[in-house]
C-alpha cells in the first residue's frame, strides 16, 4: 500500500472516531468535570485536527484544511441533532468553540511554517 493512500485511512479513521466519540451518551462514563469541559475539548480537538492534516497532506493549503475542519465540526453538530435524542444535540456554542480551535490549529501552523521559512 502506497504512502498517500496510508495516510487517507489513518485520516479517515481519526474523522471516525471523532465521529462516533461525537455521538455516544458518555453520560456516566466520564466524570462530571470533564463534561463540564465540553467546549475546552472542541477547541483542542479541532486545533489537533488541522494540525495533523497539515502534517499528514502538506500540500493541502491552511484554507483547504480550515474548510474541512469546519465541515467536520458542522458535520458533527447535525449528526448530533439528528441521531441523539436527549444526551447529545445540536450546540451553537459548540460550532463557535470549534473556530476557535480551528484559528488556534491555524496560528500554530502559522508559527510553525514562518520558523521553517
């Protein structure tokens, strides 16, 4: 199996389980303070989401991978409002807090492209 085609699984595999993460009732599961973190977990995760695509397709340019992150965090949000009924819904503050996340991934990889410069 070719390198560029390893690298899209693993991708795809991590968009999956961010997917299904995204989905399951972890009420119960986890403890009460990491639920109460929700929005400080959508920031992180999205600014390691644009990070690792950038690592993992480096031609892909910082717009192209804002785009698809942004698509995922509203993937996520919609599938959250049309398969969850209770524990999981469709959350604005979510989708703000993924900007967030996602200008976050982008001055990373900002800095981190100007020292490579």
């Amino acid at each position: 199996m070719k390198t560029p085609t390893k690298k899209l699984i693993a991708w795809l595999l991590i968009i999956v389980i961010v997917i299904t993460a995204s989905l399951i009732d972890l009420t119960g599961v986890v403890k009460s303070w990491w639920v109460s973190q929700d929005k400080h977990f959508h920031l992180a995760i999205f600014a390691l989401f644009m990070v690792v695509t950038q690592l993992l397709f480096k031609k892909l340019s910082l717009f192209k991978i804002s785009l698809i992150t942004f698509a995922l965090g509203l993937l996520i949000e919609l599938l959250q409002a049309w398969f969850t009924h209770g524990h999981r819904h469709f959350d604005l503050n979510d989708i703000y807090f993924n900007l967030i996340g996602i200008a976050l991934g982008l001055a990373v990889l900002l800095v981190y492209k100007g020292k490579r410069a």
